[in-house]
C-alpha cells in the first residue's frame, strides 16, 4: 500500500525541524513531487532545502533540481539562472554538467 510518502516525509520535517537528516527529508519530498511531475510542490521542497540547509550535501542536488523544475513549468528565464547558477556555484562536478546539458537544451529548443 502506497502510504503516502509525502505525508511521511512532511511529518518528519514537522517533527525533527533541525535534525541531520531534515534536509534528506526536503530532498526526498521534493524528488515525490518532481516525479510526479508536481512541479511547484518539488521546487518548494527543493527550495525549503537550500534556504534553510545551504551547506547540505544535497544542496547542489536541490539547486539543480529547482532549475529543472522551473524549465518543466516553462519559466526559462528562471530555470536558465538557476541552472547557470549551479554551473559556477559546483564547477567540475557531475552536477554541473547535467546543468550545462540542460542549459545547452533550454537554449536549442527555445
């Protein structure tokens, strides 16, 4: 039974706001959205993260991720900074270039 992960996820941010583990909580939260393709709920989870926990080892994730989710609500000017944003903010990373690839996407197809 699909006990909703969300509900799970939104508990634990509720009862633990500061734990170690509350920012995995945002990010998971945000990935149940994002593939549902509940994209304005993803990109508030994912922006909950990097406002509240900037230095989580998911952060860089979470930034790609919010420029994902603004190129999938067709906000490209707000998906294109965000995703520069990752570029020079993680430079050499697998990160970094899964948002030059979609940087080089958003600017072929549009």
């Amino acid at each position: 039974s699909e006990m909703c992960k969300e509900t799970a996820f939104e508990d634990f941010i509720q009862s633990y706001p500061q734990n170690e583990l509350t920012d995995n909580a945002y990010y998971w939260l945000g990935e149940s959205y994002y593939v549902k393709r509940q994209y304005p709920q993803a990109l508030a989870a994912f922006q909950s993260l990097t406002a509240k926990f900037p230095e989580s080892s998911k952060a860089s994730d979470s930034w790609l991720k919010i420029g994902y989710s603004y190129y999938e609500m067709d906000d490209l000017a707000k998906a294109e900074t965000n995703l520069q944003k990752v570029v020079d903010s993680y430079p050499n990373t697998s990160i970094a270039r899964l948002a030059k690839n979609r940087l080089l996407q958003l600017r072929r197809d549009h």
